[in-house]
C-alpha cells in the first residue's frame, strides 16, 4: 500500500527526527528564561511592599512590629495622627511629579 507522499512525487516521504533531549531542553529555557527572570525579579520587588501593607494592619503590643498580634484598621483611621506623615506623603508625592 502506498503512502500519500509515495503517489504524489514516486519518492518514499522523508520521516522526521524528534530533536534529543539536550536540544528540548535548551529550546524550553530559550522561551522561557526571559519571562520567569521578569516574574522572579517583580516578585523581589514587590514582596516587602506587600509585607508592609499586611503589617499596618497589625496592632503591635510594643513599638517594634515584628510579630502578628491582631488584625485592627485603627493605624488608617487616622492618617495623619502620626506627626510628619502627611508632610512625608506630600513630598514624595511632589519628588515623583518632578520625577516623571
């Protein structure tokens, strides 16, 4: 029985080698080395403003803020209580303007 390669040029069709492992392996890191390098370094980046968003709901039982203690929302209640933190805010505000 003839193959359909075989009918059309009277040539037996050409099989296809699978690539080996090595070269499967570099073409895999190839396409994806650049978006896991980005994903890794935006994860660095990031995980200690994340840490410092989930401690500021934290309602520490002494001045330093190392341990959970209890969630409260008493530290965004009052923004400005804390003196220089508005004055703070408003000048990195204006320092990115600038920047930009």
């Amino acid at each position: 029985m003839a193959s359909a390669a075989t009918a059309l040029t009277g040539a037996p069709a050409a099989t296809r080698r699978e690539p080996s492992l090595p070269v499967r392996v570099l073409r895999f890191v190839g396409r994806h080395v650049v978006a896991t390098a980005a994903a890794l370094t935006l994860l660095y980046m990031f995980l200690p403003v994340f840490v410092v968003v989930v401690f500021s709901f934290n309602d520490p039982a002494g001045r330093l803020n190392y341990t959970w203690n209890s969630f409260t929302v008493s530290n965004w209640a009052n923004v400005c209580g804390v003196p220089g933190m508005c004055d703070a805010v408003w000048l990195s505000i204006q320092i990115a303007l600038l920047a930009t």
